[in-house]
C-alpha cells in the first residue's frame, strides 16, 4: 500500500505546482498587446498617430530598420497609412477613427526580417 502512495503524493503535488508564465504581455504605454514571431507589438492608437511599440520577452527591443502600414476600420470605414521607424518604434500619422471597437491591422517588418502581421481591437 504505501508503495502507492508515494507516486500518487508526488503526482498530486506536481499539478498543485502554480504554472509561470515566460513573459509578461501587459501593456507598458496604455495599449492593446499582440505576440508575433516578431516579438510583442504594442498599439498605442490616437486619432491623430499611431504608434507600435516592439519588445521582447519584455525588454524594448533595439530596431535598426522597420517599415511596414497600418489599416484601421471602423465600422465601413477604411484608412491606411505606411509606418516609419522613429526611435525606438514605428508611427503612422494622419488622421484616424480609432473609437473603442475599431480593428487595426499592422504589418510590418523589424530589423531586416520577414513581415509580420498583427490584429488590434481598439479598446
């Protein structure tokens, strides 16, 4: 009997473990937090810019080169507009509709690597 109870104990105590997460993806600059193969993009929309914020495993993340566009609808309308590496991340000005529900679509392409794509819903 106690032959039994050993593995059972240790089984039980292993799924009583708490699982940790590898990275956090909370928003560091108050916007809605994508995971890509790029690394974490950030949206951080207003109506007069668009900004995406690029981290990895939490850390911003250095960029040597990006392009890439942003499209934003809301409800039938439809506004693009190309991203440009500033600093540290990636802006689109103009003049958008970004209310609560509006869907962002960013592709983009970091440090010479393959494009990426990433769907915000403005919150």
């Amino acid at each position: 009997m106690n032959r039994f109870l050993l593995p059972l104990f240790v089984a039980a105590s292993t799924l009583a473990l708490p699982s940790f997460a590898a990275e956090d993806h909370a928003p560091k600059h108050g916007g809605v937090v994508m995971e890509t193969k790029a690394g974490d993009l950030e949206l951080v929309a207003k109506p007069d810019v668009i900004v995406i914020h690029v981290s990895d495993h939490g850390k911003p993340m250095k960029l040597t080169s990006g392009t890439g566009k942003v499209t934003v609808f809301n409800g039938n309308d439809k506004t693009e507009a190309p991203l440009a590496l500033v600093g540290d991340k990636l802006e689109a000005k103009g003049s958008f509709k970004v209310a609560a529900g509006a869907k962002v679509l960013a592709e983009v392409s970091l440090n010479g690597k393959p494009a990426v794509s990433a769907r915000f819903t403005v919150k």
